[in-house]
C-alpha cells in the first residue's frame, strides 16, 4: 500500500510578504466599509467616519498593490523557471 502525501510548498519571503500583505488588504477594506456603516448609522459624526474610511481604504489600497505585486512576482518566476527547464536552458547565475 502506497500512501500519497502532499507535499508543502515552501513559503518564500516574498509569498510571505504577499500574503501579509493581502490580510491587510482585507482588514482595510472591512475597515472601510464598518467605518462608512458607522457613519450611516449615525454611530459616528459623518466627516470622523469619513476620514477614517479614507485612511483604512488607503490601507486597503497598499496592502492590495503590494501583495499583487509579489504574488505575481513569484508566479513569474516558477513560470520562468518551468520555461527554461522545458526549453533547456541553464538558469541565470543570479537565480542560483
């Protein structure tokens, strides 16, 4: 009997940094929208919430920009790596 298990993918610093980064995407962005229903509700004054609307969506903003960034960086580089592999070629000095 065989048995087959996954194997884990390593997590990278920069897939690291990704996905830090896309839980401060989310948490701004909830930020963004609790803090607009508070002003709606009249929990807070309109222009408090408001300002803290902006602040969290800029948050939210960064934190998609730059998991974006280095989760299609890591895509990029298995890709290039899948490419060279199939094609051949020896990988860079600078991907050693």
């Amino acid at each position: 009997m065989t048995l087959a298990i996954a194997s884990r993918k390593t997590l990278t610093r920069t897939r690291l940094i990704g996905f830090i980064a896309m839980g401060f995407c989310a948490v701004g962005y909830v930020g963004f929208a609790l803090a607009l229903g508070a002003g709606k509700m009249e929990y807070l004054p309109m222009t408090q919430a408001a300002i803290i609307a902006a602040v969290a969506a800029v948050v939210g903003e960064v934190g998609l920009w730059v998991g974006a960034g280095c989760l299609g960086l890591t895509l990029f580089k298995k890709r290039k790596a899948l490419f060279d592999k199939v094609m051949g070629r020896k990988p860079a000095a600078s991907d050693v």
